[in-house]
C-alpha cells in the first residue's frame, strides 16, 4: 500500500494476533487504524481492514463510530481504497475545535 508522503504512519508493529497495523494521526483529531492479518477482514485475501480512529497520540486512541465515512470498520480494501479513505478521514472537520468549546 502505498500513501501520500504527509501521511506517515504514527505507529507499525505486529499485534498479537499476527496482523500488520499501522496507526496514522490527524491534525483534526482523527486518525485510522489499518489492519492485514489472518483475522482481519479481508486480510486472508492480501487486502486491509480501516477503522477510524479519535486519536490523541499513540497510546491514547479509541475507535469512532460516528463519522460520515463510516459507523463501523471498512473491510477487504485495496491499498488504493485504503488511502481514498484516509484522504477523507484528514478532511474531516476537526473534533478539537468542538472539544474546545465546551464548558
């Protein structure tokens, strides 16, 4: 999978289920997580799994379910696919500017 060069990942290692995850992080606040392995979907067919993410930094991170790209993971993409998705999770308005305005 290749991805734009502004969009390096935060985090890569290999989780204890023997996927490959990466972790990007946005200036909006948002982030995904992009999974291949054994259990992910897609990921016996050499494709990825997207999840997207409200990230603070790289141990700090929760999946969000309430984006206008999804409400749950994107499964069996392409590398292609995976930045198109990525593209728009770094367009996403940002979450900070609400979190400011609260009390």
């Amino acid at each position: 999978m290749s991805q734009p060069k502004h969009m390096k990942p935060i985090l890569e290692r290999v989780t204890p289920m023997n996927a490959e995850q990466k972790l990007y992080q946005f200036p909006n606040g948002y982030g995904a997580s992009v999974v291949r392995g054994p259990y992910t979907y897609g990921g016996p067919d050499g494709l990825f799994e997207l999840a997207v993410l409200t990230i603070n930094n790289p141990k700090d991170w929760r999946l969000c379910y309430e984006t206008p790209i999804t409400n749950d993971v994107e499964g069996h993409l392409t590398g292609k696919q995976v930045t198109k998705l990525l593209r728009k999770i770094a367009r996403l308005p940002s979450r900070l500017e609400e979190k400011d305005g609260e009390p």
